[in-house]
C-alpha cells in the first residue's frame, strides 16, 4: 500500500463503505456512554463525545463523525463540525482531566463548517481555544487520523502527545480542494493539489508531524473493518502505556515539544 500516490489513497479513504467512528467505537470500547452537548448553545452531530473502556481502562473518546449515506451525513453536517462541537470537546477533555483518563480523539473531518452561522457562534475563537486548552491539558491525549484530517478542523483534535494516522489517510493544512480553488482558482485540479501537498502518512512521518502509522486491511479499511480496528487497537495499547507511564511535567514538556519542532529547517 505504501506506494500507492495520495490521489489513489483519497479515493480510498472516500470509498462510499469505508468505516466511520460509528463502527470503529463499538469495536475499540466497551460500554460507550456518548455525551451530548456544549452547555452553552447545543449539540453538535459532527463530533461524538463521551465515555468508555479501553481494555478495562476507563477512557474519554472525542470523534469526527462522517456518514454513508445521505441522511447520515445531513445528521452529522457532512463530518463539518460547528463551533459547539469544539466546545463540546473541550468540555469532555477538560473532564477527562479533572478524573485522569486519557483522551483518544479519532478524526475524520474535510475541515470545520464554513457557513456564516459557524462564524457567528465563534468558529475561530472555539478551534483557537481548543488548541490552546488541549496544549496544556494535564492527561495523555492520543489521536488517530482515520481518513481525512482537514486545516483546522482536525487540528483542534490533534493537539496530542502522540499522532498516528492508518496508513491511506491523509493530513493537511488545507483540503485538497480548497487548496486548488485558492491557489489555481480552480477545485478541478484537487487531485493535482492532493500530490503536491505532501499530505500521506509516509510525508508526514518523514517530516516529525505523524508519529505512527497504523496498517489497515489489505485494500483499505473498507475491506475489513474489524482487522484494522485490531491494528488500531494495538496502536492505542501501546501509546497509552508509553503515556501513561511518564510524569506530569515530562508529558507536558514532550507535548510542547513535539509542536515547537513542526517546520524546522535549516539553511546552507
């Protein structure tokens, strides 16, 4: 799989069967409490939120949510999250702080909600304070990119101590589309973007963004759900021991870290 180009690999993560969250979680937790609400405007179908059990471990999960089909996907704004779905998070991390559980957030998203309602209610303010909240949070927080992690919708989900993304998904700074409808003035020439982005699990983990990719069942994930949620699994096993085990102040210190280090360079 790891030759295929990212035009190939965003055909595959678009693939109408592929999973969502919604099969992922009953896979991955037990006894999935999902909570609902920001507890200022309301609740936000694009994100899913709530408690669980990771391997008898209790848990918070944060979660992007895509649909299928057409009433799925008008149910969860098309994996388009609005600002209450941000708060909504934020209100879980911050609990999931207050009673030491890891937070593991799974993102799928092509970017936060554009519409003018979205910039009424805050939508820069809530994905600003996600990042800065999520920065200094006193808990592990693991994410997953599953599929598509787009600007700052993932973003306000991927301030973590470890990032992993299976191994078709992809992570920008811009959607492919909305790359080529500002740099070209042209969405037709998305898949063109989609190479030039450098945008695979591959690129990032050479450039110190991701940290870990996870396999998927030969052909992708929509081949076998169920085995590349046993990768996932592991993934999350293993980042949750190597998290846990480490002091307050060196988790903090590695997190701050980690984000200081994106985009160095060097010139000759």
């Amino acid at each position: 799989m790891n030759s295929l180009t990212a035009c190939e690999r965003l055909d595959i993560i678009r693939h109408k069967n592929r999973p969502t969250v919604r099969d992922y979680i009953p896979m991955l937790f037990d006894d999935f409490f999902e909570m609902h609400g920001d507890r200022l405007y309301g609740d936000d179908g694009a994100i899913i939120g709530g408690v669980g059990y990771f391997k008898g471990k209790p848990v918070t999960v944060i979660a992007t949510v895509k649909g299928r089909n057409l009433e799925e996907n008008k149910a969860s704004n098309f994996g388009m999250p609005h600002p209450e779905g941000y708060r909504k998070a934020l209100r879980l991390a911050k609990q999931a702080e207050k009673f030491h559980r890891p937070v593991i957030c799974l993102v799928d998203t092509a970017g936060a909600f554009c519409g003018i309602e979205a910039e009424e209610r805050g939508q820069g303010e809530a994905i600003a304070k996600n990042l800065m909240e999520f920065s200094s949070l006193k808990t592990p927080v693991i994410t997953i990119i599953l599929g598509e992690g787009g600007s700052g919708g993932a973003l306000a989900l991927a301030v973590c101590d470890e990032l992993a993304m299976l191994e078709n998904a992809l992570y920008s700074v811009i959607s492919p589309r909305g790359c080529a409808s500002i740099l070209w003035k042209d969405a037709s020439r998305e898949r063109e973007a989609c190479e030039v982005l450098k945008i695979t699990a591959e690129d990032l983990s050479r450039l110190g963004i991701c940290d870990g990719i996870i396999e998927e069942a030969p052909g992708g994930a929509h081949n076998d759900p169920e085995l590349t949620a046993e990768y996932i699994s592991e993934y999350i096993s293993g980042a949750i021991k190597r998290k846990c085990e480490k002091g307050l102040d060196e988790l903090l210190n590695e997190r701050y870290t980690k984000f200081r280090k994106v985009g160095e360079f060097s010139e000759n």
